[in-house]
C-alpha cells in the first residue's frame, strides 16, 4: 500500500481563484462545479454572444495565429481560444481556471525576525506593529484593532480589488439574475428579430424570400420580447384605456431597450477583457483587414444559425420563441 502511494502522481497546488464561493478547492471536479454557475460562466457567456470574437475563433488555425488586426481581440483569443465548440465545463478544465487564477497567492501576517532578515525593503499596503507579549490577548487584539481602524481608508473595499488575477473581476456591484436576464434579453431579440433582418437580406431567390416569411411570421418587438421574459409584470396587462395601455407598453419597451443597451456594454467590455463593465468600450477602428472582411462573408449565415442562449437559462428562451403573438388580443397563446 505505501508502494502505491509512492508511485500515485502528485497533484499540483492551483492557485486560488477569486471570484468563486471558495478560495481554494481541494479537488478540480469542485472548482468546476462552482465556476458553472459563477460570474466567470456569465463572462464566458457574454464572449460567446460577441461575433467579431466568433469570427476570429471560426478564422483561426491556432491560438497563436489570430485573424484580427485588433491587437487587444488577439489578445482574449490567444487566451481564451476557442470558446464555441466546447462546454464550458470542459473549457475550464482545459484553460479557463488558468486563465482566471490568481497571480500570487494572499499575503499573510508574519512574524519579524530578530535579526530582520525577513523584513521587506518595500512595504507598500503594510504596517508595522510591535506587539508587548505579557499583555492579554483580548487588550492586544482591542489596541490592534484600534490601530487599524486608522487606515480604513486605505484597504480594500472588496477582496476583488487586490486581485492579481490577469482578468478580474471588476469590483462592481452585479447581481447573477440580472446579468441572466441580460443575457436572456440579448439572445430573444436576437432571435426575434435581428436574425429575421439579417436572413431576409441574404435570401437571395423567390422561394428562399418565401421559405423566410414563413419562418419568421410572427410579430416581434420590444413588449413581446419584455412581456415573454417577464422583466416588468406591472406592465404587462394591457388593461385600461388607449393612454393607459401605450404607456404601458412605452414602459415595457424603455425596460427592455435599457436591459438589451447595457448587455452591449458587457458584450464590449468582455471582447477586451473586463467584466461585467456597464460603459461604453471604444472599439478598435478596424478589426479585419479587406481579404478577412471578404471571407466573413460566406460566414454569415453560419453565425446566424448558431444557438447563443445558455444552459443556465434553461428553456426561457426556447419556449418563448414558440409562443404566438395575437396581434388583435395583445396576448400570447
């Protein structure tokens, strides 16, 4: 039995991920588990929804030779790679807890030598203490704390703020359900009615203009959209008299434009690495040189076949492409 452990491989020490509900994990099967339903799954899910990123990863030999000419989008490639045919489960295993990990592990509270061998030249963020040890433990502890209160100021607000991780999450207030609900908002409009759009522009023939009508019949606008996903119920019964109801539905409509604008603004930030960023990112000017453009283009169609919802939204976005729109009743049936 001590033969066999000898010989067990050893596991290396990862390094901490912040982030997560856990620090450290013991095992990578539980790390995986957790990162799933994290906000790091929700940053993976916001580059997955960007199409300049999936036409570099679907141009792109290797990692190593992206087809941009944005050095920053060849910079999240050469990191994350290709993030469309593999699960995220699968993906984290592979490269995204190393993508993620902390740099350096925490600092820690130290003893000073005697001789000061262990005393850093620079220390930056630190404070020095001398500590009376016949005194009690609970009146150390009470002068310790007060000494600290003093530079309140000058700590972290949030753990986030000193991670060393080469993308951190920005320390920002975000709420899972909200960034979901973003998520979910994007991936119906896109569905409902920018691919209608996108694929009326490519039918080139008669029948395939005919075969397009008949796939995409259906009414779709910004309360249909609101209403299916249930980001505003008060304004959902169109109840009342012509006034009531347009406002109604002007509130429904500003709440979803608000929600599809700001899942933007993360889809912009996370093409260059920051997450979940509520700004507007200024794009590189041009991303694709002329013989890149050109080849884009029999892509086109491919990029809008693609299913972009995520596993984390379950169905919502699947049944409520199926419900019908009853433009005389304002329901769905």
């Amino acid at each position: 039995m001590e033969h066999l452990r000898e010989n067990r491989p050893i596991q290396p020490r990862r390094q901490p991920q912040k982030g997560l509900t856990r620090f450290r994990y013991e095992t990578p099967e539980g790390e995986v588990r957790d990162a799933a339903e994290s906000v790091r799954r929700w940053w993976w899910e916001y580059l997955r929804l960007s199409k300049d990123y999936w036409l570099v990863c679907k141009t792109s030999s290797n990692r190593n030779s992206p087809r941009t000419i944005d050095e920053g989008l060849a910079r999240i490639f050469q990191k994350f790679g290709n993030i469309y045919d593999i699960t995220f489960e699968d993906w984290w295993r592979r490269m995204g807890a190393t993508v993620f990990q902390e740099q350096y592990g925490p600092p820690k509270v130290i003893e000073i030598e005697e001789d000061l061998s262990n005393l850093r030249e620079t220390r930056f963020g630190t404070v020095l203490l001398q500590v009376p040890l016949d005194l009690s433990r609970i009146t150390i502890q009470r002068q310790i704390s007060r000494i600290l209160k003093e530079y309140d100021d000058q700590r972290p607000r949030s753990k986030l703020e000193i991670s060393t991780s080469e993308f951190p999450i920005h320390p920002a207030r975000y709420r899972m359900h909200i960034l979901q609900a973003m998520h979910e908002a994007h991936c119906l409009h896109r569905e409902l009615i920018d691919k209608p759009n996108e694929l009326r522009k490519l039918a080139g023939t008669k029948d395939e203009r005919k075969e397009w009508k008949k796939r995409y019949e259906q009414r779709a606008d910004l309360f249909r959209i609101g209403k299916l996903l249930r980001i505003s119920p008060n304004n959902e019964k169109l109840i009342g008299d012509e006034k009531t109801i347009r406002e109604k539905q002007n509130r429904m409509r500003a709440s979803v434009s608000r929600y599809l604008r700001r899942a933007q603004q993360l889809i912009s930030n996370v093409e260059y690495g920051r997450f979940p960023v509520f700004s507007t990112h200024r794009k590189h000017i041009e991303r694709f040189s002329k013989t890149q453009k050109e080849r884009h283009i029999e892509l086109e169609a491919e990029w809008w076949a693609l299913d972009l919802t995520s596993d984390l939204s379950g169905n919502t976005v699947q049944d409520a492409r199926r419900l019908h729109y009853s433009e005389h009743g304002n329901d769905f049936v």
